[in-house]
C-alpha cells in the first residue's frame, strides 16, 4: 500500500498545476521512481527487522517470567 502511495506521489507531478505553481517545475523521471521504490522496501525491511526482534525479546521475556515466577 504505501508503495503504491509512493508511485502515486510521484505521478501527481505530471499534473498541471494553477496560478503560481505552474512556473514551478519538477523534475520527474525513472529515477525518481526508482528510488521511491528503494526507499519503501528498504523501510520496511528495517521496520520488521525491529519488529521480529522485538517479538523475540518479548517471548525470552515472557518464558523467563513464566518458569521463574516471583
């Protein structure tokens, strides 16, 4: 979904602007595509990364605290 979003973003550039934003220009090409691509997969993989090492920290705790109670 936010890759999708991501792309989205990037083809919005394409639509002319009113008024005062249309003197602004963008520069919209592949890399631009590309690198929102790279930026949404490397995103993820570092947030599960935390997340699945998170969730290990969670059960060790967990299985500490219940064969060790109090």
């Amino acid at each position: 979904m936010t890759l999708l979003i991501s792309v989205l973003i990037e083809c919005l550039q394409l639509i002319p602007r009113p008024g005062i934003l249309a003197k602004i220009y963008y520069v919209y090409d592949l890399n631009d595509l590309v690198a929102s691509f790279a930026g949404v997969v490397f995103s993820f993989l570092v947030a599960a990364f935390l997340i699945s090492k998170t969730k290990k920290k969670i059960s060790k705790c967990l299985s500490n605290t219940l064969s060790n109670p109090g």
